[in-house]
C-alpha cells in the first residue's frame, strides 16, 4: 500500500518495507522534475521521492516563507511521516543547505535522522558566497543563470518563463544568503558531500568545510563537471551517489 499523495513530492512514495526512500531538494529556482531522469537509473532498492517545495512548477502559486528556517519547519511538518529509517536526504545547491537544515531541526526535535545526509555543490553554511546573487540586476542574474547551465538556453527567449524562473530563483538565493544557523554540535550521521571540479558557483575546496557539521562518517568526492552535472544519470557525480551515498558500506 503506498501512502496519500502530498503536494511536496512527486510522486508517492512506495509502502513500507519497499527500499530506502531517497528524498531529494533541488537546486534554487527549481522543481522536484530535475530529478525525473534519475528514476530509470536507481537501483531497485531505492524509492525516489523529490521534494516540490512552493512557488514552482505545479505549486507556482504557493508563497515562499520568509526565511529557510520557517521553510524548513514546512517541510519537516510535512515529510515527517514519511520520514522512516531507512532513508537518505539528498540536496543540490541550495536544496544542500535546505537538507542540512532540515536534519539539523529533525535532530533537535528527537525525530530518527537519515542513514546519510548526501550534499552536492552547496557551500556549507558558514562560508558566504563571493557574490550576493540574489541581488544582482535581471541581466547580470540571468548571465549567471546561463553560466550554470542550470536551463536550456532555448527556453531563456521566452520572456514570460525567464521572469517567473528568475523571480523564484532570487527568492531561493536570498533564502540562502540570509541562513545563519546558530553553532550547534556536528550531526550524528553520515554526511556525504560531491563536488563536480569544473564548478564556477561553489569551488571543490569550499566543500570540505562541511566537515565541520559530521559527526559520523565524511567523506567528499570529486567527479569532472559544472554546478548541474549532478542531475546527469551517465556523469560521474550521480554514479558516485549511488555508489557511495545510497548503498551500505
């Protein structure tokens, strides 16, 4: 039996027993879909469930809050019961920092963490980014979009998608900038981190500052590719995920 579908996943996730459940968080301005192509290539074992946090795709018209922290309280109200060991939480960029956070509040309200917490190209939350992205200019934010490779370049002439899509990720960005979590003693699970080499948004280096928030196993793995490789089921990065991060030792 598989569990009432919720507005912040795609999909339902699998009954119990059925594997692992692997929840995922995007990157910022983006929707639970960039991860669709990961599916085919998971092993059987693994129950996919993306996270779609509001004001994108399908949930468009629903607010962002203020800050990550009440976002976060969002989405923990609503995934906690789907929350049963075992399972992993997967983050990218921005949806990194929303994963840290999320284990962080389940760790402090006494609620079973993930058997990992997995991060890709997010910077940990005491290094702030060298550029304030969420306040540049429409152009200067839109270059930047290009230089990620975060949207097919063909939907960028199309004015009405670029301006929703840049409103959501100056949203998200800012959500990003202004965390600063209080010190809190280093989380007691597995915290993965991926790092793609050719990353013009968060150095390979800047990564290993999450080594400071394990309390159990660290490890970093470095895969050739941009701040999206991730997203790739044929790249390395996804194939260390699935090697390192969503299978025992």
């Amino acid at each position: 039996m598989t569990a009432d579908p919720t507005p912040w996943l795609l999909g339902s996730p699998a009954g119990r027993g059925a594997g692992e459940r692997l929840f995922c968080f995007p990157h910022a301005g983006g929707g639970a879909s960039a991860f669709a192509a990961w599916r085919p290539h998971l092993p059987d074992s693994v129950d996919l469930l993306p996270v779609q946090l509001p004001g994108r795709e399908n949930r468009v018209g629903d607010p962002l809050p203020a800050t990550l922290e009440e976002l976060t309280v969002q989405v923990a109200g609503a995934l906690l019961p789907l929350l049963e060991p075992p399972y992993v939480l997967f983050g990218h960029s921005f949806g990194g920092l929303l994963a840290y956070s999320l284990t962080r509040h389940l760790h402090e309200h006494g609620h079973p963490l993930p058997r990992a917490l997995l991060i890709s190209g997010a910077r940990p939350p005491h290094l702030a980014a060298d550029t304030a992205y969420h306040a540049l200019p429409h152009d200067e934010l839109l270059d930047f979009l290009r230089a990620t490779n975060g949207v097919p370049d063909v939907l960028l002439q199309h004015e009405e998608f670029v301006r929703r899509l840049l409103t959501g990720l100056r949203a998200d960005l800012a959500l990003a900038a202004e965390y600063r979590p209080a010190p809190a003693a280093p989380l007691p699970c597995d915290v993965r981190v991926f790092a793609a080499t050719e990353d013009p948004v968060v150095p390979p280096a800047a990564l290993e500052g999450w080594r400071a928030y394990a309390g159990g196993e660290f490890t970093v793995h470095r895969r050739p590719g941009d701040h999206h490789t991730v997203y790739e089921p044929s790249g390395g990065l996804f194939d260390a995920i699935v090697r390192s991060g969503l299978t025992r030792p």
